[in-house]
C-alpha cells in the first residue's frame, strides 16, 4: 500500500491555492514525469548563518579600533546527496557536524543559503509558503526530543489532526476516524486520543510524533535523531515500528542519527558528514566492512559494541574535536585530526570521488594509492 | 581484582522511598554493592529504574518527599547515610562529586563557566583568584574545549550540550575526588568525544587511585568501559556480576532481553527482539518479581520476591529461573 494510491485530491482545502501545483507537476507522483530514481535530490546545498546578526553586533572593539566583525557559521558546505525511493539513508557525524541542519533545510525550517533541493524533478529549496505547501506535505519529519516537539496545551488530536486539516488530507467530518486510524498505525490505543503530552511516557509521545508525520501520508519522512532520547527497550519497540511502517507505507527514510548500531540496522546506505560536507557514502555493507575516510574509520572504531569488552583506548586518544564551523581548516576539514595527513590534505579541499562503483570518499590518500 | 584493595564504598541494603500522595514510591529498594579503588562500576537499567536517585543517595541529594529509610553508604569508614548535611556539604564536591546527567539543568544559566568552575575549587580549598582561573583554564583544557581562555568568560548558553557536558565532567573532576559518580556523563556526547571523555575519566580514575560509578542505560558501553557491573529493574538490583559475566552469560530475563535488544548484533534490518510493554509504575509494585508481566520465562514462583542469589564466582540475580538451572 502506499499513500497515493488513497489520495484523489492534492489540493490542500481553504487555502485558496490557486498557485498550488496540480498533481502532476509535484514531483514523484507521476511515473512519466519522474524520470531519475532519486525521490529527493540536493545539489551543491549550503547553509550559513550569521553569528552578528545585525550592525550592533558587529561592531566590537579590537586592538585598540573599532572593527566591523562578520562571521559565518558554515553549517552545511556544498552538499550533493540523492535518495532513493524506498530507501535508508543513514546521516551520520558528530553533533555540530551539520546533518541537523541539512535536515531542517530539506524540509524547509531553513532557507539554504546556495543550492537547490529536488524533489523529483522540482526545485523546492527556493519555495515558500503556499507554494512550498504540497511538497511539505510529502516531505515529514521527526524531531528528536518526543518532550519538546509536541505542543503541552494540545491533545494529542489536535497534534495529530492539524497537519492532516491544513494538507487537505481529510475534511472535518471524516478527522476523527482519520486520526484513529493513524493513531492505530503507530500502537497508540483510541482512548489516548484526547489525552495531553504530558500524560505520556517518552516511547509513546514518539510514537505520537511518528502519528503526527505519518498523518500527511508523506513519502519521505526525515528522523532527526528519533530514537536517542528513548530508554534502550524502548528504542527497539520504536525502531521496529518505523521498519514495519516503512514496509507497509512504501516510505524512504532520511535517518539523521550519531547512533552507528542502530544505523547499521536500519539503514540500507550511509552518508558520514564532517565540519558540514560529506566525507563519505557507501552501502551500509560496505561502510561497516571496510570504512574508507578516515574520519569514519576513528567513528566506527569508537562505538561501543558487545562484540570486544575492552575499552578502545585508540580512539579516546585521537586528538583534537571538531573545529569550529566559523573558521573552516584549509584543505580537507579533517586534517587537523587527521593520523595519515599529508601535504596536499592541508591544501586543497578534497572532492567526492567515486572509489568503488556507488561508492564515494573525500580524500587525498586514494589519489596516493 | 584485587582483594587487598580498600574499599571505597560500601552500600547496604539501601532503601530510597518517596512518599507521594499517590503512594509510596520505592525509588531504589533494597539496594547493595561494593566498590573498591580503582575500579568502574556501571549501573545500568531504564530511565526510572532507580539508577540515578541510588546515586544522588549516596550524595545525600535525596529531597523531600523522598527518603532514605535504610541502608547503611559506608564511604572511606564512615557511614553517609547518617550524617548531618553539614558534613555532607564538605565532602560534596571534594571526595564525591557527580557528573549530573542533564548538562542544560546542572549549569547556572546567569554566571559564566569560569565563575561556576573557580566556585567548586574555591568552596574546598584556599586558593587566590589568579590560581583559581588558571585551574579552570587548565580544567577546561582537560576535557577538549577549544579557547578555553575565551570560554571561560561564556555563559552556559553559549555551550552546545556536549560542551556543557564537559563542563560539568570539568568541575566534577576538579578537586580529584574518591569517587566520582557519573550520571549518563556521555549521553550527550558523540562517540569520539565520548571515548575521549571517557578515556579521560578512566586515566583519572586510574592514576589518582579513586573510584567511579558511571550510571548509564547503555550496556553496551558499560561492557567495554566498567570493571563491574550492576543492572538495575523497578528500583532493584537484579543481576550483579563482573563485565564478561553479565554480557557473556546473562542470567537475569530482563538483562538477556536488553542485550538481545541492541541494534547491530542481530541480522541487518530485520525486526529487532524487543521487550515488550515497560517498566511498571513504581507506586505499588506487587509484591513479586517485578519484571513477572514482562518476563517471558515466568513461573508461578515469581509471584513471591525473588532476591540476589549466587550463582557462581560472584555472578547474582535475582531470578528464581536462573538459580534453578
């Protein structure tokens, strides 16, 4: 089953929308108009913020001077990431290393500063507003903390109902049994429907979350860091829903995670980010096999796992953190951490290249090779 | 490990309650274990299993409506559970101190990391304003904070959550205590800088000769970083052992369903074995086993209380299952 088989109408209702695209422009619907495979395509993506936000700001006294001072928090830095229908596109890096942000400026709580996102064959990265609209509903997320993303004074009806009223996916009359219905879905009894967030545990307020995203019938569905707020018994229930939606539902998933056990679990292909670019994209196979970048390989090395009882002292000692995004280091953004840099990593930015066939890594040493 | 060394803490059937409107609350009941120095003691279980108030017990955080009913925390001799909160206030900060899990809520959002680092070091010891900043400076450092001169001057908010962790392991660490207690410290943190963090606390640890408990729900984690273990279930201890023996060879159901539930052991994206339900309310938990509506090994037996049993060279749960066989 997937959602569009059940949708007639894509017109969201008492919105006007007379600039709303039909059905068939809105990409990934139509078969004849979607040509690529990719569902979501993001090409050169770039995101910064200002750290001054205005001229108060950015006047400082310095060395004796007055000085104007700009910075730029460069969160994510040229981008280019495709994901495939039916999919599990693992996000994974340390916290700061832009994959938050990536996400929200796919689904537009961010304006990208340079670049565009394809949906389909649309660009949508420029849209806003009602004209966003119909893509938003395709595009759903699932934030992080089940304790501060859903709204204390609404019952969980209205949490869940909302979205589905403003994306014209049912009309007053039919909410109720809508809601329930998606309320089912995801393992939620009925009589919790006119309950309050603060009424539920962590596993079942994600699981509202998940009713919330799942009620606009999305295709895609981006989990920032949906499970690591949860107890560990717990974190199995909801991973294993969101696999068992995913089938039933037809959905691809973006899973935004640092969690490289679950990732190994539930995603098909990972895309490991550094300092906001991506360093490297494998088949999750591949990439716990044989991890190319050697930033994933001090990651992949640091997970605890069950397999070895001793504490890998060779990863605590890896010096150094993350650089600050305001001053990027020159050349590739890992040398400074870098065990096997040489001259040219210091220099020049490596590009993604494709080592093996599907397969791509940023760094100097397979050029060596 | 070492039988010649001292301990350093010593807990006895220690026994948390809060007393609510709508019931008694056995937070943690009945609770033992030893801890000698040098050694990582990881207490695991759920949020609400009782790890965390075990720990603030043994600093005597415990606040009303809560209680220590029993037990005897014996630390260096002595025996904390009975002494005033004066006493407690000098040994809060110097030989205990505690990494608090919530890097958000643990920090004073009006004063400046530098100001809230000196304060830990002033409150115990009689040092000048120069050596203080110079210890926080040094501190900070520690545990990898880029321009800690500068940061210094920062206030809290200022700090991503894994930089306030720091933070918290830097004041925690600063007046090399006995005994750390660490609750959830690299919850917040990714995995390179959690193993650096903890390497760091290990190496601590180690070379000062003190003692930690580090409370975490990831087993996994304990398994590599703790010598012993102690997994916790409704506010009690059910299973007790050294690192191999409890993830070799779990014998408790609830410790086997939370190993088997790790994502990344088992076949790739395939339905995870899962626990199913959650831990009951710990108001008026009935009187037998807790984890009985849970369990899928239940006997008729487990209605009445099963207690801490050995099962071989220091291995105990507290399963009427795993005693018989």
């Amino acid at each position: 089953m997937t959602w569009d088989n059940e949708i007639s109408h894509d017109k969201p209702k008492g919105i006007g929308g007379n600039q709303i695209p039909s059905t068939a422009s809105c990409g990934g619907l139509d078969p004849r108009q979607n040509t690529s495979q990719s569902l979501l395509r993001v090409e050169d993506l770039t995101k910064h913020f200002k750290v001054q936000k205005n001229i108060f700001e950015q006047i400082k006294w310095q060395d004796g001077r007055i000085r104007r001072v700009r910075q730029v928090v460069h969160a994510v830095n040229g981008v280019s990431l495709a994901i495939d229908k039916g999919e599990t596109l693992a996000l994974v890096g340390e916290s700061g290393c832009g994959k938050s942000t990536l996400a929200k400026t796919i689904i537009g709580l961010h304006q990208p500063t340079a670049g565009s996102i394809y949906y389909g064959q649309d660009e949508i990265g420029g849209l806003t507003g009602r004209q966003r609209l119909p893509y938003q509903r395709r595009i759903q997320i699932i934030f992080q903390d089940p304790f501060s993303s859903l709204n204390p004074r609404k019952t969980v009806m209205e949490i869940v109902g909302r979205p589905m009223l403003l994306h014209g996916i049912t009309d007053k009359a039919g909410l109720k049994d809508a809601i329930l219905d998606i309320l089912a879905q995801v393992g939620l009894d009925a009589s919790y429907a006119s309950r309050y967030p603060h009424q539920f545990s962590g596993g079942q307020r994600q699981r509202i979350g998940i009713a919330r995203a799942l009620g606009c019938r999305p295709n895609l569905v981006i989990g920032d860091e949906p499970i690591s707020a949860l107890d560990v018994s717990i974190q199995a229930q909801i991973l294993n829903l969101m696999m068992d939606l995913q089938e039933k539902f037809d959905l691809t998933y973006l899973f935004v995670s640092h969690d490289l056990s679950v990732v190994k679990h539930i995603s098909t292909r990972v895309a490991v980010m550094y300092l906001g670019f991506i360093v490297e994209t494998a088949t999750t196979e591949e990439i716990f096999d044989q991890p190319n970048h050697p930033y994933t390989q001090l990651l992949f090395s640091a997970i605890p796992t069950l397999d070895k009882l001793y504490f890998n002292e060779a990863a605590g000692l890896a010096e150094g953190e993350v650089p600050t995004p305001i001053d990027l280091p020159s050349g590739c953004p890992f040398h400074p951490r870098c065990p096997n840099v040489f001259n040219p990593c210091r220099i020049t930015r490596p590009v993604l290249k494709e080592i093996a066939p599907g397969r791509l890594s940023a760094c100097h040493l397979n050029d060596r090779a | 490990m070492n039988k010649n060394a001292t301990k350093v803490l010593e807990i006895e059937g220690l026994k948390t309650y809060f007393f609510t409107r709508k019931g008694v609350v056995k937070a943690v009941d009945d609770v033992s274990f030893n801890l000698e120095q040098g050694q990582i003691l990881g207490l695991v279980g759920e949020s609400g299993a009782g790890k965390s108030i075990t720990g603030f017990s043994i600093l005597g955080l415990i606040d009303p409506p809560g209680r220590i009913v029993n037990g005897r925390i014996i630390f260096q001799g002595e025996n904390l559970a009975a002494k005033s909160e004066a006493d407690l206030v000098k040994i809060r900060g110097d030989q205990i101190s505690m990494v608090f899990q919530d890097p958000q809520t643990s920090l004073d959002p009006v004063f400046t990391i530098g100001f809230q680092i000196k304060e830990a070091l002033k409150a115990h010891q009689d040092i000048s304003e120069a050596q203080a900043l110079q210890r926080a400076e040094g501190l900070l450092r520690t545990v990898g904070i880029p321009s800690p001169k500068q940061r210094l001057r920062e206030y809290p908010h200022q700090f991503s959550g894994g930089m306030r962790q720091r933070v918290g392991i830097a004041i925690a660490m600063a007046l090399d205590p006995a005994l750390i207690i660490a609750d959830e410290p690299s919850t917040a943190l990714d995995v390179t800088i959690q193993a650096q963090v903890l390497t760091l606390m290990r190496r601590l640890v180690h070379q000062k000769n003190s003692a930690m408990i580090l409370i975490t729900h990831d087993i996994a984690l304990v398994g590599q970083f703790c010598d012993c273990i102690c997994v916790m279930y409704a506010g009690r201890l059910v299973e007790r052992g050294s690192k191999e023996q409890i993830i070799k060879t779990p014998a408790h159901p609830y410790t086997q369903g939370l190993i088997a539930s790790i994502p990344g052991t088992q076949e790739r994206r395939r339905r995870l074995r899962q626990i199913p339900g959650m831990m009951p309310s710990l108001v008026d938990l009935p009187e037998g086993c807790p984890f009985l509506p849970r369990c899928p090994k239940a006997v008729e037996d487990c209605s009445e209380r099963p207690v801490l049993v050995d099962i071989g060279r220091g291995h105990q749960a507290a399963c009427f299952r795993s005693q018989a066989s």
